[in-house]
C-alpha cells in the first residue's frame, strides 16, 4: 500500500507555521521523494503530532514548506529501549531499521568485552533511524545514544526498568511465558539487550546475573545472530506487553 | 560464543563414511572457516543428524573428510512456511538468513500483482539458506521453492496448513491473541505469508478473505517493510506456537 511522503522535521509544528529545511533535506525531498513546489507532505517533529505540509519553495540549497491542519494527534508509546553491541556495518544499519519499525524509543549501543566494532557513527544511525521512522508512520524518531561500557551502562541502570536479556546459555525462561507474565502489570519502561556476536564474558553474565531487573529469555534452540535476536524479542515484546494490539492509523477498513 | 564449524553435506552420514567436498566447498572450508587438514568439522545433511568430521584431505578442487562419531540426533522441528513476495536484493538476502535462523522449513516466493521483482536466483537463495543453517545449528537446511503465482498458490494451498497473514489493513486480530488461541492444539503446519512492499491487491485481499485457512493478523500500528514483518511473525510464531521453549544444544548450563 502506498503511503503518503512523511519528513520528521525539528521545527514546532501548528497550523500557519513556517518550516526550512536545509540543503541535504531538500535533497531528500526533490530527489528521493521526487516532490516539487505545491506537493503536500505529511511532517511531524516527535512532539506536536503529525501535520499536512504544502512545499511552497524547494531549490538545491534550502526548502520551504507551509503547514496546513493537523492529521493526528501526538500519542503515547511504549517505552523500551533496545541495547546492543555494535555490529558491522550492513548488520548494524539493519538493525536500527528494524528495531524503529518494532517501536523502540532509544538505541543504547554498549561495548563489551568481546565487542569486535569499535567505532559507532552515530549521525549515519541518527539518519537511518528518521528514515525508518517516515517511511513506518511513526511519530517519533528513536534516540541514539553514545556507546557506554558494560560497566557503566549498569552501574547506572534506572532499577525500575525491566532488562529483557536474550541469552543463548545459561538459565533463562522461553520468552512467550517470561513476558505473559507481566501481560496484567500497568504500561513499565523495558529494554532488550543483546550482546555482541561473541557473546557476552562469563564475568558479564555474573553481573546481570546479580541484578533484579533482569530477565534471561531463551528464544529457542537456535543460535540466533545478534542482530535476528534482537529484532526477534523486540517482535515478541510488542506483540504481547507493547502496543501489538493497535492497528496502523486510517487503515483500518482500507 | 564461538560455536563449532559445521558444514551441511549432501551425503549419507554414518561412522566411517567418507565424504567428498566439490570446489566450493573446499574453498569454503579452506579460506572461509580456516581449516586444515587433521581439523574437525561437524557435518549434517538435515536427515541424520550431527556427526563429528575429521579433514583427511584438502585441495583447490576437492576435500576429503571422514566421519566419525554421531554429536546429535536428527529430532522434528515446527513445520511452519514462509510464503513472501520476492523483494529487492540486500533485502532478500536478509530475509533468507533471518527466516533461517528462525527455524521456517520452506520458502515459498509468491508472485502477486504489485510484486516489483521478477527474477529470484534461487541458487544464491539455497547457498544463503544453507550458511544460515551452518551457522544457527539447525540440523536442517530449509527448501527454497521456485516462484509460483498467487492464484496458483491459493489454488494448490493444502487446506491443513493454516495461513497466517500479515495484514496492514483490513480487520485482523493482534498476533499474540490469535496464536495463543491455538497453544492447546497438538503440532499443525503453518505458514506465513507476507505482501509485496506495494501491499496486495484489492483482489488479492478479497480472494485471501475467502479461505477458511487465512489468519489475518495485524503487528501493531506501525507500517513495517515486508521483511521486518516477515521476521516478526515468524519470531511470534515460534515463541508461541513453535521451539520456543526449547535451548540450544550443548549450551544449558554453559
């Protein structure tokens, strides 16, 4: 189904307002989006909701677009974060795809022990995170943080935020049950971590072994890549505690 | 975790056999896993089971191994399809590896009419499949069927298996209701089936809506790309329906 151009600006959005985009946004506009001056375009900023837009000015440098009415309210999404090891490139990329499609509000990549990429381009992901987001009609764009050690990134865990731990050794719940049983609790942050294709240290798993907030899920007897077992729990997640049973907006009898 | 090198093998296995790798094969023991002669290798062949492999042999044209004692015995897994709609390259490729890992048993391109793609290298598909399966330890490599048409597919749909569609629009129940409707049910075929990134056709949707064996579920309010709803549902499936409770071998307490 073809879906109307969505751009998620940084602008404040309200009827009347006047939004510039730059030079490589202009460029997204007229030579990907292939629109010109008097097109409309959906745009939403992760705040004010989503908005009709008319292109009243489009060059190789800059942009304008005039706003027009509202088309849908700002909601509430489920909070949960996805942790993970940086991956390669093609991987890592695909990853940050899916896992904005599935929903996750911050990416927190985290460098362990086995971690083998050490450089994470962040502004690349930031720009792959806002496609994702305008191309699934989302109205927000996940945040990526800067990479954090292992040791930090626990030591200063928020304890009220359930850690779902995709572990392929060890003890661990199969994962359908482990999240079923939180299915009657009210809406609470979560997170997905996985580790890197190496696998987390043996001292790594006797520090997440130790804490309350996590939760070692098994998600079956196949050795997941990082990347599959990621998007796998984070499919799961939404489907049974996220907003899995909502339908995508004016779609419904389409 | 460093798992074990594992080949799929077209050979009968048993103790003592001896088996013959062609060029490719050689190099890809040689140059892509790094192995010489005297090195073990596990081989399966997605009905015997695992067995030990020692290199007893290896050239630019051929290799030669002898097996030797069985790892593990060949044991069911779900059969669950994947039927899907032929998609870009990169993606595809993707989608190969992931529906791999997570354990479908066939992948079945469908050609409906907003497909974009014509051709399907059906080789390059099975030689991903078969990598995938090394890697994640299944003793099984999946078939990849050669393209069929929608009306075709329908047509020849054996009326046992039940169809899970990921549908965008149109009424649907969420994916973890409906699947957990079926959790008391003993082990049925299943597929799941996703549209080209165009969606189906109006025609298309109303000749699914017909079959008594057509599930159509919807994966929340965000519009996902045909392969990111293709893992979803696939990861859903096997959590609820499928493995999902089982561990990967020789890793329970590891």
């Amino acid at each position: 189904m073809k879906s109307q151009a969505r751009i998620h600006v940084g602008d404040a959005l309200g009827e009347g307002a006047e939004i510039r985009l730059d030079e490589r946004e202009a460029h997204h506009l007229r030579d990907v989006l292939r629109l010109a001056e008097g097109d409309g375009v959906a745009v939403f900023n992760g705040s004010d909701g989503e908005w009709e837009a008319v292109i009243v000015g489009i060059g190789k440098r800059s942009a304008k677009l005039i706003v027009g009415e509202r088309l849908r309210e700002q909601s509430t999404e489920p909070d949960l974060w996805l942790v993970f090891a940086p991956l390669k490139r093609a991987r890592i990329d695909t990853l940050v795809e899916k896992a904005t499609e599935l929903g996750v509000s911050l990416l927190q990549p985290v460098e362990t022990l086995h971690t083998a990429v050490e450089r994470v381009n962040l502004d690349r992901l930031g720009m792959i995170a806002a496609a994702a987001a305008e191309q699934c009609e989302r109205l927000t764009v996940p945040r990526v943080q800067p990479p954090v050690s292992f040791g930090k990134l626990l030591a200063e865990w928020p304890a009220q935020r359930r850690l779902l731990l995709c572990a392929e050794a060890g003890h661990a719940r199969p994962i359908a049950g482990a999240l079923q049983a939180h299915v009657n609790e009210s809406a609470a942050p979560w997170a997905v971590m996985i580790g890197p294709e190496g696998g987390f240290a043996r001292s790594e798993l006797d520090a997440l072994a130790k804490l309350p907030f996590v939760m070692p899920v098994g998600l079956g007897p196949r050795i997941l890549r990082a990347d599959t077992a990621a998007v796998a729990a984070l499919a799961c997640w939404q489907a049974i505690l996220g907003d899995g049973q909502q339908r995508p907006p004016h779609r419904s009898s389409a």
